[in-house]
C-alpha cells in the first residue's frame, strides 16, 4: 500500500493516537462542560433571582461567560504559542473543571456570574490549543480529516450533557437527590470528567513541529504568539479579521440564538401540562427533563452536522462548505423560533437546527489553523474562534432587551432570536476575500 492509498488513521503511530485521544477528550469535555451551563443556566438564575426574572437575567449570565471564553481564548491561544500548545491546554482544561464544579456552590447571582466568567476562561482556551497541537503533531495527509472527527466527536459531550439532564430531571421528579437543586448537580458533575483528564496529559509533549520552528524563529527574530504580528502583517492581518467576522456569524448563531432554545421548549412544556396538575416542583423537574431532551436532540443533529460539513470542506473546499453551513444555520434558526410550537415538533426541528449550526464549527476545525504560520497558529485560531465572543456576548443581551421591551414573554424572546439570526448572513459575504486552502501545505513563517 503506497502512501496516497491509506487512510488517514493509517498514517498514524501510538503516540499519534495518544495525542490525538488527549486533544479530543478536552474539546469533548469541554463542550459537555459548555452545554452543561445551558442546561443549568435558567433554573441557576432562576433559584438565585427569582422565576419571574430567569427570562430577562440568563441571557445576561451567558453574556458574562461569552467574554471570559473571549478573554481566554485570546490570552490562552497566545500563550499557547509562546509556551507550548500541550502545557496551556493543560491549564485550560484544569481552569473549566474546578470552576464549573465550584459554580455548584454558588450562593448569589453575583458569584454565579463570577465563577461563570472563570470557567469561561478556561473553556475559551481550548479549542485554539487542540487544534494547534493535533495539526503540529499528526502527519499531513491524517491533518484535515483528523481534525474534523475531533470536532464532530465533541458532540458525544453534548449528547452526554442530554442524557445527564434527562437523568437528573428523573432523579429529581421522584425526590432522589436529596434535597439538593438539578441545577447545582449538573454543575458539580462537570468537574468529575476534566479532573480525571488532566494526569494523562504527562503523557504529551509538545510537537517537534513546534519546537523546531521555536528554534528558526528566534534566529530570524520571529515572535511567537505576537498579536502585533498577527494584526500588523498584511496577509495574517487579511485572515484574522476576515476570519473573525466569518467565525463570529456562526458563534452568534449558536451562543447568541440557538442555545437559548430550551427556552422555547419549557414554554412548550407549560403549554402542554398546563391542565396536568402538577405541582411546582414536579413542573419544574418535567420542564429540566424536556429541556435536557431538546438538547439532546439538538446535539444528536449537531454531530450530523459537523461531520456531513467537514467532509464537504475535504472534498469540495472550505469555503463552499463555509458557506452552505452558514446558509443552513439561519434557516433552521429561524424556523425554530418562528414556527416550532408544539411539543411534538421538537424531535424534528431540533436536529436540524442542530445539523445547521453545529455544521459550522466542523469547517473552523480544518480551516482555521490552515490561515496562520506556526508561530501564530493558536494565536490566529483563538483570535477568530473567540474573539468574536465578545461580539457574540452582545446577542443574549440584544435578545434580553428585546425580549424586555416587547413585555418580556416568550413571544417577545423568539422575535428577538429571529432578528438577531441575521447575523448568520454576514458571515457569507466576506467567505468570497478569504483564501480557498484546500490541498495546500500549512502556512511557514518568514522573517
């Protein structure tokens, strides 16, 4: 067999696969750790504030962990560069598991926001350092394909956040937790998976790629992790921000719209039991329990998504699959917000809107590091992965003060989903000015 005809993963050694499995398990966790926050969110607020209040305030609460996860990819990814890919990604995945498991014990709205901002530090970091250290460390022809399984297979956190929720809520609807709050279990339950992580990274080292390109660039005067370099030279200058605004559309849409649709699903939810007579409590439980099987199906499409998009990116080219998951993200939005009333319709409308936004981030795995020289990779990757967040941090606000303005009822909240979706469109019009980078070599750095 000749090295043209094997597959991807025959390209690859035992410590290929340890690296490999190390970078995966912390982007997978880390989305669990992601969508355990929307699960626990509303009910956070809303224990802490008041019921009547966790429409207005969760969206402020995702704002705040939207820029700490700004704040840590930008910081992290840096560093990453200048220190090592393997070592920052370490201190990322232990930042996101001992404060998402200290956000349990949150006795205010003020130190839940605090603990939020923390862990989205950590969280913020990781996507920008895995994808850095997989494409320095994997042989070339196993780079884009290996990179777009370790996207899609972080939906098996999301999947897993699904099935934790519909277990608490069941757990909770027949008073077996012991008085203790869903919301307070899930966080708790967070920490667990990243804590177990984190010794098996004694077993990675950062990549000879690195290293070596370490070593040129301080014989040719090249800063590593210089976002003067990243913002000043015109051709990384072209990608970063072109980049940003190509990313921030597909943030927005998922962590300014789409994640919000457990809102959308307990409104259906006290729709359906209105009649039931149910207590508070059981009430509460059945709206956890549904919220979490929204987010289950979601996510189940989300997988779908980022594997069926990053295969298009492989075959066809990054921007064509760019924008076909753009233009499918504000479709399914806007259906979902406009047209998703009834119960029954959650187990279609979901997975799609799902497949749509999720599709997106399966095209930013493979695309990203391919725009930036080694010595800005994580640097470049966190600069339009998460600097957009800060931009993306705007939308739950625009979302609340809609919302507010419009008499603060879900009605008001899926008009303010549906006018910010149109974000997602900006995205497509700047795809034509990035390069196509299919079939091309990484970038190497010049003095």
């Amino acid at each position: 067999m000749t090295e043209m005809q094997k597959k991807w993963w025959q390209h690859f050694t035992p410590y290929h696969w340890v690296v490999f499995t190390v970078a995966s398990l912390a982007w997978l966790i880390d989305c669990l750790n992601q969508q355990l926050f929307n699960l626990a969110r509303d009910a956070s607020v809303g224990a802490l504030l008041g019921a009547d209040r966790a429409t207005e305030y969760a969206p402020y609460v995702t704002s705040v962990f939207l820029l700490g996860w700004a704040i840590g990819g930008l910081i992290l990814g840096s560093l990453g560069d200048r220190y090592g890919r393997a070592r920052m990604l370490l201190l990322a995945v232990l930042m996101y598991g001992v404060c998402t498991g200290l956000t349990a014990f949150a006795g205010s709205y003020l130190a839940l926001c605090l603990l939020l901002l923390i862990t989205g530090i950590g969280v913020g970091g990781v996507f920008g350092l895995t994808v850095a250290l997989v494409s320095d460390s994997v042989p070339e022809p196993s780079r884009a394909p290996a990179l777009g399984i370790l996207q899609s297979c972080s939906s098996f956190g999301n999947i897993a956040v699904g099935l934790i929720g519909m277990a608490i809520g069941y757990l909770a609807y027949h008073q077996m937790l012991g008085g203790l709050p869903p919301w307070r279990v899930l966080f708790a339950i967070g920490a667990v998976p990243a804590l177990a992580l984190a010794p098996f990274f004694a077993k990675v080292k950062e990549p000879e790629k690195w290293v070596e390109a370490k070593k040129r660039g301080a014989a040719m005067g090249i800063k590593f992790g210089s976002y003067g370099d990243l913002l000043l030279k015109p051709t990384w200058r072209k990608h970063a921000w072109l980049g940003l605004i190509a990313c921030s559309a597909g943030i927005v849409g998922l962590w300014g719209i789409g994640n919000f649709s457990p809102v959308i699903v307990r409104s259906l939810v006290a729709a359906h039991l209105a009649d039931a007579g149910l207590s508070p409590d059981e009430l509460s439980s059945q709206k956890a329990y549904w919220g979490a099987v929204g987010l289950l199906l979601q996510n189940i499409g989300g997988f779908c998504g980022m594997f069926a998009l990053s295969k298009l990116a492989q075959v066809k080219g990054r921007r064509i699959a760019f924008g076909i998951a753009l233009t499918l993200s504000f479709v399914f939005t806007v259906m979902v917000f406009k047209f998703m009333r009834g119960i029954d319709q959650i187990f279609w409308m979901l997975p799609l809107m799902g497949f749509g936004q999720y599709s997106v981030f399966g095209v930013y795995a493979i695309y990203l590091p391919e725009l930036f020289p080694t010595s800005l990779r994580s640097t470049g990757t966190s600069f339009c992965y998460n600097f957009g967040r800060l931009l993306a941090a705007s939308a739950p606000f625009t979302i609340g003060q809609v919302t507010r303005s419009l008499g603060g009822d879900i009605e008001g909240f899926r008009t303010g989903g549906i006018a910010v979706s149109f974000v997602l469109l900006i995205g497509i019009v700047v795809l034509p000015f990035l390069p196509e980078t299919k079939g091309k070599p990484l970038p190497e750095d010049t003095a």
